[in-house]
C-alpha cells in the first residue's frame, strides 16, 4: 500500500484552504451585492410612491378648482386625464371618469400655448367659441366627475 508523502496532503489541505476563502470572500461579495440591490429597489419604490403621491395631489388640486374661474373644464381636463395617464391606472378608471378624456378629446384640435400665441385674434374668437360649446356640452359630466375624483387616490 502506497502511502501520500506527508507534503502532498498539507499541500491539498492547503488547496482546499485557499478555495474555501475564496468562496467565503465570493458569497460575501454576492450578500453585499443582494444587500445593495435590495436597497436600490427599496428606493425606488419609494421614489415612485412619492411621484405617484405628487400626481395624486395635483390632480386632487385641479379637481378642487374645476367649476371656479381658476381653471377652464377643458384645461382641467386634459391635466386631469393626462395625470391619471401618467399613474397607468386601470382602464375602469378611465371609463369611470370618461368625461375628462371626452373634453379632452373634443378639444384636442385647438392649439396651446405658443401655438395659441401665433394664432390671429379672429381664429383664437373661433376657437374659444368651440371651446366653450364643447365645456358646454360636457359640463354637467366633467362637474360630476371632478366631484367624484376628489378624496381618491390612484
């Protein structure tokens, strides 16, 4: 029976020494990397509640202003139904509160902003007219769906 020179078991237990650490210094690696990657996701959950606290504020806000003379239906409208856009709620939302996205549709056509700067007087007559016809014909909608939408959350 052949029997191991005394250098070529320490030398294997050594090997075996050496791999343990490594493996020991791996799995730390990997349980701080989890750690840190957990923490990010932590994070950005918590950024996106923040964000989707924000839209829910501000939609609460126009909602509250909708029917004075701080806000037009078509203006709080399009905010309205653009914020609930941006939360990606469920479609029932969106059918729930269908008078925001039909005002919004029915005006989509006029120009905003900068573009409504460069229109003549005559043409921004023309659209306020058509404006205030279609806040007219959805006005009792929009009223009762802005009373609706307040105390929600998205």
């Amino acid at each position: 029976m052949n029997e191991f020179p005394a250098w070529v078991l320490l030398l294997a237990l050594f090997i075996i020494l050496i791999l343990t650490i490594t493996a020991g210094v791996y799995l730390w690696k990997l349980k701080k990397l989890r750690l840190q990657q957990h923490n990010e996701i932590e994070r950005q959950h918590e950024a996106t509640q923040a964000q989707r606290g924000r839209v829910n504020t501000s939609i609460q806000v126009i909602a509250k202003a909708v029917g004075s003379e701080d806000i037009t239906l078509t203006e709080a409208s399009i905010r309205i139904s653009m914020l609930l856009d941006s939360l990606d709620v469920d479609p029932a939302v969106n059918t729930e509160f269908s008078a925001f996205y039909q005002l919004r549709e029915a005006t989509s056509h006029i120009p905003f902003l900068e573009a409504w700067q460069k229109l003549d007087k005559q043409e921004k007559r023309r659209l306020t007219k058509e404006r205030v016809a279609a806040e007219a014909r959805h006005q009792e909608a929009v009223l009762k769906a802005a009373k609706e939408i307040i105390g929600r959350n998205f």
